[in-house]
C-alpha cells in the first residue's frame, strides 16, 4: 500500500513537470516525440536516420537517455543533429523533471522537432509522461510478435508502433499480420509503420508521418 | 531523497525474503537461476531447450515473469516441464516474495533445478535478489554490442553472460568480441557463452554449464 502511495506521488509530480515542459515547447512552437522500446530495438538507428532527413529540412535535436554512457549521443551528432546524453545511474527509465532541466541548453535553441530518445525498456518508461506530443513505440522483429500482449501499457499510450528491422523478418518466426493484431488488440487505436532502419526500406513512411504531424501542430 | 529512502526499504525487504527462499531451495537441494534479459532475447527459447535436454535427466520446473498472459508458461509446459507464470502487472521486475508464495506449489515438488525466467527488462529485476543460485544475462545479437556498457548493473551481479541468436550474426553489426570486451569491462568475472536457441549451435556448453553447477551445489 505504502509502495502505491509512493508511485502515486512520484508520478503526480511527474505530471506536474511534464505539463511545463509542455507549455514551453508549445510556446516555442517544438514538437517533440518520445521514443520508447526495449533495448536494442533501433530507437538510436531511428534517430539517426530522421536526423540525415531532417537536415536542411527541420531543424532537428535530440535527447537520449541510458544508464550509462555518452554512446547515443555521440552517434546521433555525427549524424549531423545535436544531441545531449541523459545518465540516468540506477533509474530505468526519463522524467519530466530531466527534460526540463534540458529545455534551455544552446543545442535546443531554435529547434522544430525533438527526438527524445528513452531508456532501453519496454516497461518502465511508458508511466511517465515527459510533455511529449507523442510516444511512439518501437518493436523489433526479433524481439517476437507477442510483446504488445505481454507488455501493454507502453503499446496503449503510444500512438504510434513502428516495427523495426523488417530485414531480419525471414530469420525469425515474427508475424507481422499476428503482432500488428496483437498490439490492436491492447490498443485498437495505435497507428502502424514497418520499416527497417538497416536497409532504408518503409521510412518514408516514418518521415510522412512526421511531416504530417508537423504540419497539424 | 525520499525516493532512495524508500527504494532502499524495499529493496531491503526484498534481502529477507530472498534469504529465507535461498534457505528453503537449499534445504530441499534445489538449483536455481534467474534468467534476465531485454524483452526477446530468447529467455524462453533457452528455457524450452533446456527443457528437452532436462527431459529424463534432472528434474526441472519453471517459473516465468511477464506483466501480463500466460504466454510464456503455456509454451514450457509444451516442452515437458511444470511451468507456472508469474504477472506482475503494473511491476517491471520479479521480487524474492513472489518467488516464497510459490515454493510449495505441487509444480515445484522434488526438483532438482528451477529455472527463473524474469521479466523481459535488462534494468529492474537485477536490483532484486530471488534468492537464486546465480543470475544469467541474456543477450540477443540483435540488441548490439554496446549493451553491457549501457547497462551494467546486470552484467555486474550476474555470473554468465548467454549472447543467443549466433544464426543473426552475418545480418548484423554485432560484434561478437567487442561484445564480450564491453561486458568483461564493467564484470571482469563473467563468464561468457554463445549460441543459438533457434539453431542449437552451441547449446552443448550451456547444458555442460548447468551440469557442472549442479556437480557443485
């Protein structure tokens, strides 16, 4: 009981912060995405592809969150945007309070679009609310098609699912037709793109999805 | 502060109970292992092989963590032995108590060895002792290279590390040594095996694994 009342406290405050860092990037006309998969699924892969589209195009930065390291980070800048580590120590998982502590670093200045790039966790990250526009989910073929069954929270508050790593589609026995059901079926409003960040193929798809989001925002 | 005040009594809680399961599987002459991984990197998949291998030779049971179905132990029980599942809901990890409320369930009578699938998280559970024999990391080669970096607090607390699907090696950019490198960096103790659940390749030293621990305990 104790243990709920304390989740409960941790995450009204987080909803607290998240709904400033809301009103700021809306103020500053940003629209930011919250990555969110296991670890390994391609969330980093994902980011750099979007930011080779985004240049010239978007003015594009990135915020990525691990336990530890500056690895992420330093991939994603020679892709070509800025991009700022998030250490998160023993935490498994963004807030709120992180990103706003973020929000007036020079690399943000003048953005339009926000890649938040969450811990590697499936479970975790989904309860917290970091003043995203959206959370977008990322499978990958190899981790099976019965995830959004097994882990349903982050598949119900994404809006988006993109399933990565088509490539590796005939070496696994993943379904794309059974794991697209089994994701309506925590989340029957969930979006779908399927793509492969290794070979390109299906990422227009993702950038259309982004420039339309762009657009209504 | 507050937060860490809290975690440590949990987490203290958690000891306890831990210590009084690891009493009771030695008592009865159990071997346990707590099996950790990111969500599809084939814990169940090394469970079920072990399974067929056990089939005949060791008396074997499983437990198995998801938020959510019974997917998991539906799939055990097809390859021969008990299986019971464990859904931990809102939970992200396993705790030492979930593991107590099982330990007379007549699935777990007169084993020899107990296989702990966790829940699919490479962060959470390793905070949690289950009173087990030893913790195994599961690694997928489709997860990459960098992961014992990024999150070494399990590669730390475990003793082995399983890299699984050898057979995606070539549609990758994992590289299998440079893997090993990482996690001997953050756990210069760990000890190492490769293979392939989907193949078998390198299934034999695994068994051999668990054959000499058993010999020991």
């Amino acid at each position: 009981m104790a243990r709920i009342l304390y989740k409960e406290k941790v995450l009204s405050k987080n909803e607290e912060l998240a709904a400033e860092v809301r009103e700021r990037l809306a103020t500053r006309g940003v629209f930011a995405l919250n990555l969110i998969s296991g670890p390994g699924a391609g969330k980093t892969s994902l980011v750099e592809r979007t930011a080779a589209w985004a240049w010239g195009r978007v003015r594009t930065a990135a915020l990525s969150g691990d336990q530890a390291t500056e690895n992420d980070a330093v991939r994603i800048r020679s892709a070509g945007i800025p991009a700022l580590q998030i250490t998160t120590g023993s935490e498994c998982h963004l807030n709120a309070g992180r990103i706003l502590d973020l929000l007036d670093a020079p690399e943000l200045a003048g953005i339009r679009l926000l890649l938040i790039e969450n811990v590697g966790n499936l479970i975790c990250p989904a309860a917290y609310d970091l003043g995203e526009a959206a959370k977008v989910a990322v499978l990958s073929v190899a981790e099976g098609d019965d995830k959004p069954l097994k882990y349903p929270a982050l598949f119900q508050r994404a809006e988006l699912m993109v399933i990565n790593k088509l490539d590796l589609l005939e070496l696994t026995n993943f379904q794309l037709d059974q794991a697209i059901a089994n994701a309506r079926k925590v989340a029957p409003h969930l979006e779908v793109l399927c793509l492969s960040c290794r070979t390109g193929q299906g990422l227009e798809a993702w950038y259309q999805w982004i420039d339309d989001r762009l657009d209504r925002s």
